[in-house]
C-alpha cells in the first residue's frame, strides 16, 4: 500500500516569503504529526491533528502552523521564514500510536 | 517535559563485534520506539515496544523495554557495514513523540 507521500521534496525560498508544506497520510491513517529536523535541535514535534483537529502542538512560534482536511491530507505553514528555519521537515501518520510511519521529509532551505 | 536520553551519541565499531546503545526516558509511558536514519534519507520504524519486559528481534537488532527503569536497549549482534546509520529511540505522551538525540553508528571493516 502507499506510503506517507510529502511534497515537495525540496523547496529554496528567501526570508520574509511564506512556505507550505504537504502531507498525505498511509490510508486509513487519522493522525498526521509534523517533526522538524536540524543538526543543532535535532528531531523537534511540531504538531499533530486528528480528524481535522489539533490534538497537541510543540514549542515552536506562532509563525508555524498546520491543518488538516477530510481527508487527512495535512499541511503545515511557515510564515515571515528565518535562516533558522531551514530543515528537514518529516511529517508522520499513524494508526492509533502504534507507530508512526514517516514521509521522505521536505528538505526546506532559506537563504 | 519529555525527555528522552541515549548514549552513546556516537558509536565506532568493527564488523563483527557487538554493542548496546542505551535510550531512557522520562515518563511512564509503556510505548517506546525504535528508527533508522541514513544520511539524507527519512526515518524507518525498526521496533515499537508496548509493554515492560517486550523484546523484539529484528536480523542482528534486538530491542528491549524495562518500563520500571525507564530504559530500553537496542543490542547489535556481529556488527556489519549495512548496519550503518543514525539510530533513534522515541516515547510518546499523548500523541506526541519525543525523540533522543541520536546515536550515530559507524561499523568499520
């Protein structure tokens, strides 16, 4: 069956430009988490939705956020980008927490 | 606050040769996870462990839980080369995981 699809799988965008982010979860799948990864910070949660719901959300900015539709598709936004904010950035579905299959990331840049 | 611990951070061994790398954890959560990283590349699920005392193997990977100590093992057996990668232990809390810092394994020839 097919996987965790995220896109795009690369994006260069510059600061002050906002960016969104895809996430199409395994079917069946409720939950999609996002995570972000950098060498400094490491995997970090950013958020989760369930059924269209935010069910828990990380310590991130308000400049980050998400939604999720009907049909569990996810996407995450991020505004006003920093340099910071360059990462990979891996989303994850599940099927009640009995595990979490990740997505091939977007690998975000900004310069 | 989760917070999930490993060590080592990094990890030199030659083929053949076995090791243990330690993930403990803060709460008392009995779900714990285990995943694979190559560079560049995404995150592969080895093992979930649900209850204390669950042990799962996988080729030369075994995974255990010990939710009394807050401590799961991931052991190696005869180290080879394809064994290569970064290594992550995670627990969740709701539906939030919080992942360690990584141990980098390197298996040497």
């Amino acid at each position: 069956k097919a996987g965790v699809t995220q896109t795009p799988r690369y994006l260069i965008k510059t600061r002050g430009q906002q960016v969104t982010l895809s996430c199409s979860p395994i079917s069946g799948h409720r939950s999609v988490s996002w995570y972000q990864q950098t060498p400094g910070q490491g995997l970090q949660f950013l958020f989760e939705y369930f059924s269209e719901t935010q069910r828990n959300k990380g310590n991130f900015p308000g400049r980050f956020s998400g939604r999720q539709f009907s049909n569990s598709r996810s996407e995450m936004n991020v505004s006003t980008l920093e340099l910071g904010d360059s990462a990979l950035y891996l989303c994850a579905s599940s099927l009640a927490f009995y595990g979490y299959t990740f997505g091939s990331g977007t690998r975000l840049t900004v310069v | 606050e989760l917070k999930v611990e490993q060590n080592p951070l990094f990890l030199s061994m030659q083929e053949e040769k076995n090791y243990t790398i330690y993930c403990n954890y803060s709460t008392t959560s009995d779900r714990l996870y285990w995943y694979r990283q190559d560079p560049g590349k995404s995150l592969e699920s080895l093992f979930v462990l649900l209850s204390n005392g669950a042990v799962k193997q996988e080729g030369r990977l075994m995974a255990s839980l010990d939710t009394k100590a807050r401590l799961s093992t991931l052991h190696i057996t005869a180290a080879v080369h394809d064994l290569s990668a970064t290594y992550f232990c995670g627990e969740t809390s709701g539906s939030r995981l919080t992942f360690g810092e990584g141990t980098q394994l390197t298996v040497n020839p």
